[in-house]
C-alpha cells in the first residue's frame, strides 16, 4: 500500500527506481500493437482496448496480474464538449453510486470516460480478480481515465471484504491521464484513505493533456472556485528530463497541472522520459534557492525545483498553498484528536452509565442526584460522578470547537453519537443540579 510511506521524496524514489512504472508503459505498448478484443465504440470517435497480462515476479514469489488500458486519441477530443462533466444527478450513474454520501451527496465525471468505460463494461465485469495477489491496473491518456475507473469500480465489489494481512489493494498507474471529476468525486475518494493511496498518476512536465480541463479560476490563485470543476485525487509523479517530484497536495497538483497545460503537442514519450529520470534518480543535487524556517515552505520549494518550476511561480502563490497545506494537515492532527477524544468519552460514560445503573433501586438517576447524600460513600460517590461529568463535558466541547473553526459542513457520524449519549447523561443531571434549590 502506497500510504506506508511518509515521505513523498522516498516514496517517488522508490517508484522511479523500481521496475514497477517502466514495466507498466511497457505493457501499454504492448496493447498498442496487439489487436484489441471486440470493443462496442461504433458510437465514440475514440477507441479503447485492454489487455490482461500475467507473469510470476520472481524478487517477492508471487505471481502478478497487469491489465493495461490504450485509448486512440488526439488532444483535440479533449477540447470543447470533449471536457463536459457529467453529474451523478443528472446521469443515472448506478455503477458508482456507492460515491454518493448523506454529507457528499453528488458528484460528477468525464463524460468521455464514462462512455468509453461503459464501452468494455461487459468484458471488464467478467475478469476474475483475486484480490490476494498483486494487481497493477494502468493506462495511458484517456486509457488512464478508464484504468482508473475501472479501479475505482473494483475497490467497490472486489475489495469490500478485506481479510487482514491476505488482501493485496490494487494500484492503479497512469500516464498523462486527463483529470476524471469534480470536488465531489475527490472528497469521495479521498474520504477513503485506503482507496486514494491505490492511485498514482505519472505526468511529464511537457505533455499538457492532464491540464487540459483546468482553466485560471479553477486554480489556487484566483478568487473563486466553482463546484463543477476538475480536482485531482491521488499521488502525482511530476518528472521532467532529468528529475521528479512526488506531490499529494491537491491545490499543488492543480497548479503545475495549469502550468504544463500551454505544452503544444501531446507528450508520448514515456518510456524514454523513465529511463533518463531512472539513471539519474540515484544521484539528484538540488540546491535550494529559498530556505527559511518554515517547513512548509521549504519542502514545497524543494518539490518545485526538482520539476524546474520553481521560478515560474510566484512568491504570493506559494505562500498561499503553504496555507491550504497547513489548514489540510491541521485537519489531519484534529480527526486523530478527535479520535483520542472520543475515546476519553467513552471512558467517563462508561462510568456515568454505572452510577446511572446502582441508582435504579435508589429513587433512580435524577432523583438520587438531586437528593442530599445520605452517607459518607454517598458524597464520595457523587463527588466522583461530578469529576467524570466535568471532565466529559470539557471533551464534548472542545469537539464541537474544533468542528466549528475548522468549518465543517456537517459533524460525523461517530461525533453525532457521541452527542446524542452525552445528552442523554448529562442533560438530566444538569437538570437536576439546577432545581436543587427548589426541593
């Protein structure tokens, strides 16, 4: 799984010098130059073909599944009505339904990929994946789109039942892929951790076709930002004649992607692009025009001169994705918080709960709370209940802070239920506290 890797210069490191991305192209070639299976595209200028490849891998004794996508296509297809989105709530999209979410209702795709996805449907749906061996999908140009579709489709039915330390994920490779959807599709994907890291999307920093569907206000950089517009999802391998760089940061990926957009001609050249990034990989020198004590900055800085862009982007904008970053990780550090809170809340319900229980012969809960305490392990025991609902209070409203400044849209489940039992406990003894003096 690609999320075992917390750095992502090890992690780009690791791809450029493995075999993993080279034999991929080399298997997209090999599609390209075999006759495609019977494909149902009378319809679509387009045409797309796969080809599943077995082989054992001999380093880790396993055998390995590729299933290669190729699409026929000039840059032109994707211009004009060839970037429409198409929304799950317009289109009856059953196959990706289980996108769709109470607090991320609808999302859209690439008209284009859908059609030419729903084109191999058939086949596709008759592969056999056994989802305890290794299984790399990939594609190139709208081929990718379709791989990661595909992928996208798998993780749903193939993959829902994980059995721990047998299930392999697949990864899911592609190569000057196209953007597939909107923000609605990235929050889908990337509300599922495990999902997002099954997704690696190489691009050349010549080739403009992964740029083609963004245009200046779908950028970092400009005051608005509409729903219905292209996001990325995923790890990006940005690689250049000689260096690459490894980049997870949604509002950084957009940002190059627009930058590389302006390239004229289609980048096809892949193979001979990872054989010179590969011999050089080992060996990289950077020196590093911007340093400052921020390590936001630095890190960002250093992924952008590994690409060559650095001095294309100004100073102002860079700052501003050190931001978003800094909000998104801040984020991160407040769910695993949160998580630590709940558990926290948990351990004084707990409590709660059997106080709740031994009052039950006693007058019950309200009542004995409310009542003076008749004996010395009666003021002990109150005065311990009273610690405990402090203590739970304090948690549950740090949580609904966090929420608040972190302009959350809606609390989540696991939040939602941890609200509705500390009512149902606190709220009577609250209750009770405050008609103490009217007895």
């Amino acid at each position: 799984m690609m999320n075992q890797f917390n750095h992502e210069e090890e992690l780009g490191n690791l791809l450029i010098c493995s075999d993993l991305i080279s034999n991929c192209w080399a298997h997209i070639m090999k599609v390209n130059e075999e006759t495609p299976k019977e494909v149902n595209s009378s319809l679509l200028p387009q045409t797309v073909k796969y080809k599943r490849f077995e082989f054992f891998d001999a380093r880790n004794s396993t055998d390995v599944t590729i299933i290669a996508f190729s699409c026929s296509m000039i840059s032109s297809d994707l211009r004009g009505e060839g970037q429409r989105l198409v929304s799950s709530a317009d289109l009856n999209l059953e196959l990706f339904d289980f996108l769709s979410t109470n607090s991320n209702p609808s999302f859209s795709l690439h008209n284009l990929a859908i059609q030419l996805f729903h084109s191999l449907l058939a086949q596709l749906i008759q592969e056999k994946i056994n989802t305890t061996k290794p299984l790399i999908i990939t594609g190139h140009s709208l081929g990718g789109s379709v791989a990661s579709l595909f992928t996208i489709w798998l993780l749903n039915n193939s993959y829902k039942k994980i059995e721990y330390r047998k299930t392999k994920f697949p990864i899911c490779l592609t190569f000057g892929s196209p953007l597939l959807g909107n923000e609605g599709l990235q929050k889908a994907i990337s509300g599922r951790p495990s999902w997002d890291s099954c997704f690696v999307h190489v691009v050349s920093t010549q080739d403009p076709v992964p740029g083609l569907f963004l245009s200046p206000h779908n950028t970092i950089d400009s005051e608005s930002c509409f729903e219905s517009k292209y996001k990325s999802f995923g790890l990006y391998l940005f690689c250049s004649e000689s260096r690459f760089a490894c980049i997870s940061k949604p509002e950084l990926v957009l940002e190059l992607l627009w930058a590389f957009s302006s390239k004229n001609l289609p980048f096809n050249d892949y193979g001979l692009l990872l054989k010179g990034v590969k011999s050089k990989a080992i060996v990289r020198g950077i020196d590093l025009v911007e340093c400052d004590n921020n390590p936001f900055r630095t890190g960002i800085t250093l992924q952008l001169q590994a690409i060559g862009i650095h001095d294309t982007l100004n100073k102002d904008l860079i700052g501003r994705i050190v931001t978003k970053q800094k909000e998104s990780l801040e984020r991160k550090a407040y769910e695993v918080g949160l998580d630590e809170s709940l558990k926290k809340m948990k351990i004084e319900m707990t409590y709660m709960e059997w106080y709740k229980k031994t009052t039950r012969t006693r007058g019950g809960y309200y009542d004995t709370y409310k009542s003076s305490a008749r004996s010395r392990n009666e003021s002990v025991t109150k005065a311990v209940l009273v610690k405990h609902q402090r203590s739970l209070t304090k948690c549950w409203a740090n949580a609904v802070y966090e929420e608040r400044r972190t302009d959350a849209k809606s609390f989540t489940f696991c939040l939602l239920m941890a609200g509705n039992n500390y009512r149902r406990m606190v709220e009577p003894l609250d209750i009770a506290e405050y008609y103490k003096g009217y007895c």
